[in-house]
C-alpha cells in the first residue's frame, strides 16, 4: 500500500511537471507600445492672448501659426506670426514671451534641455530668450557660409530649420539661392556666425549634386531631427512610397534605415527623435495627418491619425527627451495642442489568447 501511494504521488507529481513545462512552452510575454492623446490646450483665432492669428494667403490658403517648442517640463511655445509675437503655455496660463513689428516674427522656434528658447526669422535673424528677454545672437548672410560654392548671383538667403544640439548649441538649416545654383547647409552657430557644418547639398543649375558627407543621398534631402548627438536627416527614395533616415555624427555617416509606406504619401517630415530612433508626420491626398514612431531599424512602433479631411497640422515638435510629441491642428473655427505620449503594456499569450484582453 505504502509503495502504491508513493508510485502514485511520483506519478502525479510527474504529470504536475509535464503541465507546468507545456504552460511554459506555451505562455508568451509580450510588450506592446501604443501613443495616447491628450489635449494640452484649444482656443480660437484672433488677437488676443492666448488666440493665434490667422489670416488668407496669396495663393488662397491659410496664413497660421509657424513653428513650436516643447519643454521638458510641458511647457508649449508657438511661433504666433501674423500676431508677430510668441506665446508660451505655461503652468496653465500664456504669456508673450517675444513681440515685434510685422513681418519680424519668428518664423521657427526650438527648445533646449535646460530650458532655454531659440527662435529665427525665415530672413536668417537668430534669437535667444534668456534672463526675462530676447536677445539677437545672430543675422545669417551668404558671407558668413563657411565654404560657399559658386551658385552665380545671390538672389535670397532663406532660413529652412532651427535645432538645439543636447550640449545647447543653435543649428541652422540654411539655404542661398543663386542664378547657377543652390546651396543648403545645416550648420552649427557659434558666436554668432556659422560654424561647422553638419550635412551640405550644393545643386549647380546643371550637373549632378554634391553632398556633405558624400554618402548622403541619392534622394532629395528633406527634414532632419537632432536627439542626443546624433542628426537624423530624411532623404527621398521612391515614388513617395519610401523615405531613406540617415544618422550623422559630426559629420560622418553612423548608419541609415528606410521607412516605407503602404500607399504613396504627399508629404513626410521628421518632427524629432528618441532615443531610438525618430518621429515622422506624414499626410496623404485625404489630406489625412499621421505621427508615426519609428526606430532606427525603420519599424513602425506606434502609428497616431492627428487630423484628418478639413483640418490642418501647422506644426509638430517632440520634445528635447523625445518623451512628447507636440502637435498642432486646426481649422477656420479654431486650433488645439494635442499631446501625444507612449504607452507600454504588457500581454500574456497561451495558445491564442492574449491578458489582459
């Protein structure tokens, strides 16, 4: 009797065993990553404060706000042009945090990690905000281009991008445009003048592009993020069906991933990074806006609708961290500033079915 139940309690310990290893061969743990939406703050058009301006375009558009900038610490900043100032959201309230005559406004804005606001004219003037005022630290010319190529007669300077480096230096992306040429250069700002450049395009009116470092390319070259020493830039490849991200330290080549897309996109512009990769906004013929987090493998890890057929995004921004993504959209009723943050959950899987549900 005593070995029988010994023999059976050896059996059904081992048959305990077996289930335990099949629930184990069987179970899953998987980490899924979603973006929430939030909604910072909405309000009207106008003049007044906390209102952003709007206004009819040459061509029959609209004329809205330029530029954002996100803090850290939640605070919003927006690039207010036809009111010619920039407001900032702040603890719940706004404040003008810059105000000029028409027409001087900064057309971009970008955040530090310590706080610190920049801002810049599309006409190349740069401006710090430090100590309870705005100070001008530089006016951009096509003089002042470290290596400079012959595009022929300088028609315009223009100013295409605005960046923080995470050590709190200003980078411009500036484009001269010439009767034989053009030239874009993205560019580190020291002292007040152009200092290192980063990434080049020099287009002569015929003949091929040369590029800066010489494996950028072949595509157009598009936006670009800074996140913690590394510069992601966009260059287009296909039909509109695929955009080509190259990582830039200094001014060498780290690597490069492609993001592709399941329909031909009007439009794609990196809106800033993390510390895997980048966040895009794309749009299509709807016209409907999308922010997508992507690594730098170029996998798809969250996919956000921002505005869809009868709003607009006039600007996007993630924030210094990469934690938060800016966005803001609007029709001819009003605008808003939704937030969009990742969120990680985690599922168990056995044989089909997934916890939580």
């Amino acid at each position: 009797m005593y070995l029988f139940m010994n023999r059976r309690m050896a059996l059904v310990g081992l048959g305990l065993v077996v289930v335990m290893a099949v629930l184990v061969l069987s179970l899953r743990l998987e980490r899924t990553e979603k973006a929430v939406a939030t909604i910072a703050v909405y309000a009207g058009w106008g003049s007044a404060p906390g209102q952003l301006g709007l206004a009819k375009a040459r061509n029959g558009g609209l004329a809205g706000p330029g530029g954002l900038a996100v803090f850290p610490d939640g605070s919003i900043c927006v690039a207010d042009r036809q009111n010619a100032r920039v407001q900032c959201w702040r603890s719940g309230t706004w404040e003008i945090m810059w105000k000029g005559a028409a027409g001087e406004a900064p057309t971009f804005l970008a955040a530090g990690s310590d706080g610190t606001l920049w801002g810049a004219t599309t006409g190349g003037v740069v401006y710090v905000y430090r100590d309870g005022k705005n100070e001008a630290v530089a006016t951009l010319n096509p003089a002042s281009l470290p290596g400079l190529p012959d595009v022929g007669k300088i028609e315009r300077l223009q100013l295409e991008g605005l960046g923080v480096t995470a050590d709190g230096k200003a980078v411009a992306d500036i484009v001269v445009l010439g009767r034989a040429g053009s030239y874009r250069a993205c560019v580190l700002l020291a002292d007040g003048a152009p200092g290192q450049t980063l990434f080049s395009v020099y287009q002569p009116a015929r003949g091929d592009s040369t590029r800066t470092p010489p494996g950028l390319g072949p595509g157009a070259v598009g936006s670009w993020a800074w996140q913690a020493g590394t510069l992601y830039v966009e260059t287009r490849s296909g039909e509109g069906f695929g955009r080509t991200v190259f990582a830039l330290s200094g001014q060498s080549l780290t690597g490069s991933f492609t993001v592709n897309f399941p329909e031909a996109v009007r439009g794609f512009r990196i809106v800033g990074g993390w510390p895997g990769g980048v966040y895009t906004l794309t749009w299509n013929q709807g016209p409907v806006y999308q922010v997508s987090k992507i690594t730098a493998a170029g996998r798809r890890v969250w996919d956000a609708v921002v505005a869809r057929p009868g709003e607009q995004v006039w600007a996007a921004q993630a924030d210094p961290r990469g934690s938060t993504v800016a966005v803001l959209t609007g029709n001819e009723s009003g605008w808003q500033i939704v937030l969009l943050r990742s969120e990680t959950k985690w599922r168990l899987h056995l044989r089909g079915r997934q916890w939580p549900r």
